[in-house]
C-alpha cells in the first residue's frame, strides 16, 4: 500500500538534502501517517484508515462522518 493518505490525498514529496558544501541529493519528505480505526454511528461500524496527522486533527475537530464525507466529494475516499 502506498504512503498516501486515504481522507486528504497528501504523499510524499521530493527535494534535496543540502550539505554544508551545498552539495544537493535527492531524498523525500513522506506523509506522516498513522493506521487508524474509527467507529462510524451512522453505519454502525469499525473501519481502519491510513490517515495524516493533521487529517486527525480534522477528524478531532469536525468528526469522522463529516471528514469522510468531504473526502468522498473530492474523490479521495471510494467506499
């Protein structure tokens, strides 16, 4: 499974790592992600996402149904 978050579509990103010299490689800045489980009351169930930290923070804020919801607009979410 890819390192992509399943409710705001963040992935890793790509840039350098910087030497004291300037000397430039390519490395990757990866999605802080964390596998989670949620109880929805709606459909009475469990379901495990793999989710951003910050997507948590969205979920703390304005609950699991209306994340998810808005991530199925965006087309993020197909279940």
């Amino acid at each position: 499974m890819s390192r992509v978050c399943e409710l705001t579509g963040k992935k890793a990103m790509v840039g350098n790592n910087v030497s004291h010299a300037m000397n430039k490689t390519k490395r990757k800045f990866n999605a802080n992600l964390v596998k989670k489980r949620f109880f929805i009351p709606e459909e009475d169930r469990w379901v495990t996402l793999k989710v951003c930290t910050s997507a948590l923070k969205d979920i703390n804020k304005k609950g699991i149904s209306a994340v998810i919801k808005e991530a199925k607009a965006k087309g993020f979410l197909q279940k």
